[in-house]
C-alpha cells in the first residue's frame, strides 16, 4: 500500500500503478513542455466526461497534506483503486482552493472558480450520502492542526459564499 512508507513512493510511479490497474485511467503529457510529469485524467463511465486527478502525498514537504492510515483508505469495490475519504477530499479541496486564491501565479489563481465549482459539487454529494458518512468516525483521522486550519478555511468560505453555510454545517455537523 503506498501510504505504508511514503518516502519511498513518488507521485509519478503512483500514477503508472494506477493506470496499470484500471482502464479507465490515462496519462497525457503536461502542457508545458518543460515540464516532466504527466497529467493523470479519468473516464467516468458511460458518460463521457473526464476528471483530473492529483495525486497528494502526505507531510509537510507535500502541502502540509495529513498522513492518512491504511485502515482509513477506501478501495473501490471494481478496480480496488484506493480513494480519500470523501470528507477528506472536500477539506484538502478546500486547502486548494484557499492556496489558489492567495498564489501570486495568475494561472494558480484561476483555478479558484474550478475550486469552487467543484466544492459545491462535492457538498451537494456529501450531503445527499448523510448520515452514511459518519462524520464523527472520520474525524479521528484528521491530524488536529489540519482540523484545526481546515475550520478556518471552511469560515473563509462560508464568508465568502453564504449560501453554502447550511452544506458545510450539516455536512461537517457544524454548530451554526
């Protein structure tokens, strides 16, 4: 499991075992040309559309990224592809879309409207799961500094856009 000895895995070799084990993963080449990663992207069945996909390791080295156990890592039930919890996932997008907003690159900063967008979508889903998410189980895996910055952040962008307050409230079993 890669999350057993991060230091020994790279984001890189992580995408190639990935693409290797599930069909509808695919690597493209970075649009920079100086640049020599590859860009891992997702098929969602059936439906045409396509997803990027970031692979974050853990530690302060990886963008302050939590560790996360293996015993907290979801496998997907065809492909056995490991996934973030989905509470997890909503917090480090929201660690991106705070990033994004305050990065002096300006093509960083235009991620923030896709931050957004994808923010909503992910409340809206979390929201519709309910209480199959058990939100107190999960937090136990959240390191108290990035519960502690993600509380922040989450008051960050309930100022900015209030009319997701009730989302992250009930989604994340706030006291409004």
């Amino acid at each position: 499991m890669v999350m057993e000895d991060p230091e020994e895995w790279d984001a890189e070799h992580i995408k190639e075992l990935i693409v290797q084990s599930d069909p509808n993963f695919y690597l493209v080449d970075a649009r920079n040309p100086d640049d020599h990663w590859k860009v891992l992207w997702y098929n969602i069945e059936q439906s045409g559309r396509h997803c990027k996909v970031d692979i974050l390791l853990p530690g302060p080295e990886h963008l302050d990224i939590p560790y996360i156990p293996d015993r907290d890592i979801y496998l997907t039930r065809l492909s056995q592809t490991p996934l973030v919890p989905l509470l997890t996932l909503i917090l480090l997008k929201l660690k991106g879309w705070a990033d994004h907003k305050v990065d002096h690159r300006i093509r960083m900063r235009e991620k923030v409207e896709q931050d957004e967008e994808d923010i909503e979508h992910l409340l809206q889903i979390a929201r519709r799961k309910g209480n199959q998410l058990q939100c107190a189980d999960e937090e136990h895996l959240w390191e108290d500094w990035f519960w502690e910055e993600s509380n922040e952040r989450m008051n960050e962008y309930m100022d900015e856009w209030p009319e997701t307050i009730d989302d992250w409230s009930y989604v994340f079993e706030l006291d409004e």
